[in-house]
C-alpha cells in the first residue's frame, strides 16, 4: 500500500468517526474530526496533482518518441521546448482557490443557519447538517470567460451548492437540490479517481451545466436558491 493509499483509507476511517459522533449528536466530536478530514484531503489534493503530472509526462514522451520515430526531428525539439510541467497541475492556483473559497463558504453556512439549517464547518469542500447529511460546496474562479470547472468527492450528498466567481470578483451560487441530484448524479463527469467534476458555462444568456450521456442542462432558476434545500 504506498501513501496515497494509506491517506484513503484514513480518511474512510475519520468519515466513519464523523458519522458515528453525528448520529450521536456529538457536535464537538465532529468538528474535531473535520478539521482531521481537511488534512488528510490536503494530501489526496497532492496526489492528484502528482497523478496529472506523471500523465502528462507521459503523453508527452508518447508524442515525442512518435515525432522521432518518423524522423520528425524538429517536431520533436518543438514538444520538448514547449512543455511546462507547471502548466500540469497549477498547484499555486490551487492552494489561492483553497484560501478564496474559506469566507465565501463560511458565509453560505451562515446563510442556510439564517433559514433555518444547523449545519457543523470543517470538512474542506463539504458541511455537514446536525443530522449527519452532506452538503458540497466546490468553489471555482473563471478561469476562461464564462467558464468554471468545480469538484467534489464522490459521496453520497443531501445538496451541493456550485460556488462560480465571475472575473470581477461576484460570486454566483448554484444550490442542486436532493431531488436534481437524484435525477442526473448517474450523468455527473468523474476524474481517474472518481471525483464528481462540474463544468458550468455561460452561453446564450443561459447557464448551463455540461452531463455526459444527455444534453447540457439549464439551471438558472437554481442560481441563490436556497430554499431549494430547506424545502427538500
């Protein structure tokens, strides 16, 4: 079993704690537990980003050694001096997006408590209600215009809210109710690792919600929505 591993199966570990010590309404125990679970994803994150990297070394050599094998010596010198393993895994862009999402999530808790929603801190991209439910909270910026790629791990949520930072700095919220969830998670993208990956663009005066297998779905009535999930 090599690190990352280990990781993964730590983390199982304390999400099992957390939801023993939320079925016993022992508040403290799961924010105790929760910051452990923002540890230890800390270091999946790295993983991950180790992951990408050695793909795309890879690829590149694949492209590299094609170029060479027919000869094609200057499009092989071209791939070489073009290739930025940076541009692999942004791991400073990751760590600022982590720093950015921290007040802008702790703000939606205060907004679902506002309604009515006991929810605990602490567990990096996701909270937890009172009663032991998961709520996602990926955040992203705009990297290219009208664009925003967010992740989530892949757990079982009561609601998951998409948090998109436009250019100028406003932040729009995407509140996925249990029933939307229920109806299109089968059709949620997934990463190597089985990661839920959300692509969201603005297109047409629309927003639109990338699925594979169907169509794109439209969910501008679920932007600041939050009543959605009081009323699940």
């Amino acid at each position: 079993m090599n690190q990352c591993e280990k990781a993964e199966e730590l983390k199982k570990k304390v999400l099992k704690a957390i939801e023993e010590a939320a079925r016993e309404g022992n508040t403290s125990w799961v924010m105790a537990y929760s910051k452990l679970v923002e540890d230890v994803e800390r270091i999946l994150e790295k993983c991950k980003e180790l992951d990408t990297a050695i793909e795309v070394v890879e690829s590149k050599f694949q492209k590299v050694t094609s170029a060479k094998d027919v000869e094609n010596k200057e499009a092989a010198v071209d791939m070489l001096s073009s290739f930025n393993l940076s541009d692999a895994y942004l791991s400073d862009d990751r760590e600022l997006s982590k720093i950015k999402s921290k007040p802008h999530r702790k703000k939606i808790i205060r907004e679902l408590q506002r309604l009515g929603l006991n929810v605990v801190d602490g567990l990096g991209a996701t909270v937890r209600t009172q009663s032991g439910e998961l709520i996602g909270i990926p955040y992203a910026s705009e990297r290219k215009p009208n664009r925003w790629w967010l992740g989530l791990p892949n757990r079982e949520y009561f609601a998951i809210i998409l948090a998109c930072e436009k250019e100028n700095g406003d932040i729009i919220n995407f509140i996925l109710s249990n029933d939307f969830i229920k109806k299109y998670e089968e059709h949620f993208s997934q990463d190597s690792k089985g990661s839920f990956k959300f692509n969201l663009v603005y297109r047409g005066g629309r927003y639109l919600l990338s699925l594979k297998e169907i169509n794109d779905v439209v969910i501008d009535s679920f932007k600041e929505s939050f009543a959605r999930i009081i009323n699940n």
